[in-house]
C-alpha cells in the first residue's frame, strides 16, 4: 500500500517555498485523492473530462483543479465549470473557445501555454515560433475570460540529464523573452510548470515554479 502522506512530506521537503505541487491524480481513485487531500494536498491535475467530473462531486469544494492534459476544442465546455487552471493550451483557437465558455459563465479561468521544447516528436504543444506568433497575432488580448500565467512545458523522457536540462533552460529562456516583450505589466505571468516524478529537482534548478508529480506520490497509475 502506497503511503501517501509520506510520499507527500518527503517530496515537499525538495520544494522551495513558493513553488507550486500539482499531484497528478489522473487514473487514480478517489480514495487516494482523499488520502493526500487528508494530507494538506490542494491542488489537483486530471486530463479527462469525464474523470473530473466524478471528482469534483465526490471531493471537497477547496480543491483546485488543473487540467493538464490535451484539451480539444469540443470538450472545453464540460471542465470550464470546474477548473481554475487549464495547463495545455496549445493553439489560438482553443484560447478562443476557452473565453467563449468562461463568458457563459462569467468566469475567468487561468491558463498555461504549453510549448515544445523537447526533441521527441511524441510531445504536443506550440513551438517556440508558433508560440511567438500567436502573441504577435494580438487577437488573444480582446480574450477578456482568460488568464495567460505562464508556460507550461514537458522535457524529453530519457536518461541524458544534460539534455534534460538544457530543454528545460530554453523553456525558462523562453518565458523570460515572452514576459518581457509581452507581459511585463502582468504580474499573474509568473507560473513556469515543468518538471515530474523522474526530473522535478532538477526542473527546480531550472526555473521551475510548478510541479506535475504523480506516481512518487500515488504510485503506479490504476488504468
């Protein structure tokens, strides 16, 4: 049996006073949930709309849900009521149909803009130069229902931990042009997710504000 308060303690003990845990409890049950939950844990990442769903009216009204996984278009409307941070924006037009639910409900929901900065094909999210042309686009700052916060990024899943953190210091790099040029009014443009269970101390090294952890506290997934 996982323990799951301690698993908690162990990898709060890594984390810098402001940064940000998401516990990554997608694919596992309520129970476990409950059990970090009971253990001081807030902030949850799920990435199906379904499985959200069910925990949001099973869990405690304070958790606060982030959505972390690729988002379609279609699908927007059914965890706008749920989520106060989506992770995994990727194009313009999901930005749009985010503001167009969020105005419904007169609600702003958060979001990250996910970018790609590994090599693996297998990785989603904007490249550097799409992220770049969308901001350019401008069309974004009439999205009154959105919240730009930051960026959100996964490195490359092997070994080479200089390549490991040399995708992570281009997402940084990244964050740092982008604040800047766009967002140098903003002080909710602040939020740099990237890191997991096998890289986030050394996503910490590297600018890292928030951490997507999973099976170090939950252990494996239950599909």
């Amino acid at each position: 049996m996982t323990n799951i308060a301690s698993n908690l303690n162990e990898i709060r003990k890594d984390l810098p006073a402001n940064t940000k845990l998401v516990a990554v409890s997608k694919f596992h049950p309520i129970s476990s949930i409950k059990a970090a939950y009971d253990a001081g844990q807030r902030i949850f990442g799920e990435s199906r709309e379904q499985e959200l769903r069910q925990k949001v009216e099973a869990l405690p009204k304070d958790i606060e849900w982030h959505f972390i996984g690729h988002l379609q278009t279609n699908k927007v409307k059914y965890i706008v009521p749920y989520i106060s941070l989506i992770e995994s924006v990727d194009s313009l037009k999901l930005l749009v149909e985010i503001d167009r639910q969020a105005t419904k409900l007169n609600k702003v929901v958060k979001v990250l803009l996910e970018v790609k900065v590994a090599a693996e094909d297998t990785k989603s999210g904007l490249t550097p130069e799409a992220c770049r042309a969308l901001l350019e686009d401008g069309s974004w700052k009439a999205l009154s229902h959105v919240e730009i916060c930051g960026l959100m990024t996964i490195a490359s899943n092997v070994d080479d931990l200089e390549q490991v953190a040399c995708e992570f210091d281009e997402a940084d790099s990244f964050f740092m042009e982008l604040k800047s040029k766009y967002f140098a009014a903003q002080d909710s443009f602040c939020q740099k997710s990237w890191g997991m269970s096998h890289d986030y101390r050394l996503a910490l090294e590297h600018g890292s504000t928030m951490v997507r952890i999973g099976t170090s506290i939950f252990g494996e997934r239950q599909y």
